[in-house]
C-alpha cells in the first residue's frame, strides 16, 4: 500500500526550498551592500588579520632578542617601524626612501682591540708581515710608530687620520682589488688580542647585527658609511652583513689602470692587457662632514636613519634628523662596558652629552645587550 502522506509532502518540499534560496540570495546581497557597497569580511578573517598583525610586531619585537626589554633602541625603533611601513599611516615612508646608514667601527665591530681594524691591518702590514716590512718606507714607519702609541695609549694622536689613509695608499700600492681584498680577509681570520675564542672578522656586535637583518627585513636599503678605506671595509664586512660591495662606502685611495705609469687617465686609454690597481695616493678621509658630501654624492637620498658612536659620526647623523621630510632618527653607541668589551666611560660619557644635547637616541653596550659577541667569548 503507498504512503498518502507523500503526495501531500511534496508541496511543502518544493516552498521550503523556494524559500532557502531566496534567503540565501538576500544574505549575499546584503553582504556585498554593506558598509556602503563594500563587502565585508567574515569575523573569522576579522580575527586571523588581528592576530597576524599582533604576531607580526611581536616577531619584530623578538628580532631584538639579544637586546634588554626597556632599551630605547628596542622600543623606539620597533614603533618607529611599524609606523613608517603602515601604508596608511600618515609617516608611511616609501620604500626607495628607507635608507639606513652604519657607520662600522664601534658601531657595527670592535675598535679597541687595541684600535680600529685597519690600523692594526697597516702595522701588521709595515712592521710584521716578512714579504714587506723590509720595503717598506721610512713614513710608513713612522705612521706606524705613531699607531703603537696609540695602540699602548689608548688616545688618537691629531693628524693620524691622515696620516694613516696615505701609509695605507703607498704600503698597497700595486695590488689588484682581488689581491688587497684577499690581504684583508687572510688578517680578518687573525684572533683578537683582547678576546678568547674571536678573530677580527667575528667581531662584529651581534645585537647590532640584528639592528640591520630587522630594517632589511622591513625594506630598508642599509649603507656602511665609514671612515674605514673602502677596500679594507669590503673585505672586512663582506660575508658578515649580508650588503652589496656597492653599499659599503668608505675613505678613498686613487686607482690606475696597470699600465698607466705616470701618465694622466685622460690621457691614457685602458688596454686588453691592463688590470686595475691601486694607485698609491690618498683621496679623502671619510669622516665628519664628508661622509655626509659622500652620501649626497653615491646614495643621492637622504637617509632617515643613522647609526653612529662617535664625533666622526655627528655630522652623518645631523644631515639624517634634520630638515627631513620624512620621520627621521639617529642612534649613537656608547662604549659603556668595561667588563664585556675594552669601554671608554669618559667617552661614553660624552657621547649621552651629545645625544642629549642633538636629539639622538642612546645605546648603551652594557646595559641595552644582553650579549655583545655571543657565547663562548670573554675578554682577557
């Protein structure tokens, strides 16, 4: 026997379906009419863009992990980002504008074991390395007599800057780009004098290493601008900050082509048989106000962020800060830690004066890091 039942069942089935697709064709329409014709996003998506964007500040936050939760740099530098990339922030900075520049010792590496890198790399050069003390010049001699004392003093003579940039034209003069680059990463791989378990080329500040993956990672052009010669930073940096050889900038000696002699680069022609090679002399002195020329000359924009630690640095930071049209700062290194590193309190001293007095931000070694070179390592 059939269920009568069904025949009076059918009706209903095809008005409750007329019904739910009605309704499901309000709710769309709803949906995309809302908020003024904008279609809205379900609470769901709501809540995973809130938590990706509380992760996000949080992953920045911990790319600092080797910097103490109540220093400045950590905290002004963490909001100084998440402002300056939030497109719809009114100090959104575009990226071809967010250029970072660093200078290198005592900002990125170590410069008193027992002084800068290439003042050490000179001396070695001149009065210990067997293939060239014997040639080299009285002058280079005595450069390098007036860099042990400031080695044994701890005090920068007046004029060794110069001094020093011309000992290195004269004492590498000669070399290919590829042979003084080799001469300076044989002697990175040297150990430190002051430190167990660290060669020159592992003594770069880890905390500030991470400094530089943060803004690259928020896209940020990050330049060395340092006082440093060009060719000595490259081939002390190289390997360490992950930067084109392009983006590392320092003082300058003069290049010819190989067979050029005496003769004028305008006049002479480079050949199918020439190499390029240092020249022997002394350009300029990256330091002070011409770091700031060097900058306006190579990178052509004005950086919105300087990282400094010394007098040689003021100006670079000055030109960042000032007359900005973007959101700009300046941090300076203080070389406050006697314990960790070979500090200097009275010139750590001078430097919180300067910030304070210019409107940088202090970075204190021994109390923003929670490291400075990383396990394993301790000064002598």
């Amino acid at each position: 026997m059939k269920n009568i039942n069904n025949k009076t069942a059918t009706p209903w089935k095809i008005v409750s379906a007329v019904l739910a697709v009605a309704l499901i064709v309000v709710c769309c329409t709803w949906a995309v009419t809302a908020n003024n014709g904008q279609t809205l996003a379900p609470a769901s998506d709501i809540a995973v863009a809130d938590v990706a964007e509380g992760t996000t500040q949080a992953q920045e936050v911990d790319a600092l992990s080797l910097w103490t939760d109540d220093a400045p740099l950590k905290t002004e530098l963490t909001a100084y980002i998440a402002a300056v990339t939030d497109e719809n922030s009114a100090e959104f900075i575009p990226v071809e504008n967010r250029i970072a520049v660093f200078d290198m010792d005592g900002t990125l590496c170590c410069e008193t074991d027992p002084g800068y890198f290439d003042h050490k790399l000179l001396y070695h050069r001149v009065m210990e390395d067997p293939d060239y003390k014997d040639k080299a010049s009285d002058e280079e001699k005595a450069t390098a007599a007036i860099i042990k004392e400031y080695f044994d003093t701890g005090s920068y003579p007046s004029g060794l800057d110069v001094k020093h940039g011309t000992a290195v034209a004269t004492a590498f003069k000669g070399m290919t780009p590829e042979e003084f680059d080799a001469y300076v990463k044989a002697y990175r791989d040297e150990p430190m004098e002051s430190y167990t378990n660290l060669t020159n080329g592992e003594a770069f500040y880890k905390p500030m290493l991470q400094v530089v993956d943060l803004l690259q990672a928020n896209d940020f052009k990050v330049y060395i601008v340092s006082g440093t010669d060009r060719l000595i930073t490259r081939g002390l940096a190289e390997g360490v900050i992950d930067i084109p050889l392009a983006q590392m900038i320092g003082s300058d000696e003069s290049f010819v082509a190989s067979g050029q002699g005496d003769e004028d680069g305008l006049g002479y022609t480079f050949s199918k048989d020439d190499k390029v090679v240092t020249g022997g002399e002394f350009l300029i002195k990256n330091l002070k106000t011409n770091k700031v020329t060097v900058i306006e000359q190579e990178i052509g924009v004005q950086p919105v962020l300087c990282f400094g630690n010394s007098s040689g640095d003021a100006a670079m930071a000055n030109f960042t800060i000032n007359n900005n049209k973007y959101k700009a700062a300046a941090f300076m290194l203080c070389c406050d830690d006697t314990e960790r590193e070979n500090g200097n309190i009275e010139k750590a001293d001078k430097m919180r004066a300067s910030c304070e007095e210019n409107g940088y931000t202090t970075v204190s070694m021994k109390d923003d890091w929670t490291t400075i070179y990383g396990d394993g390592v301790t000064k002598k």
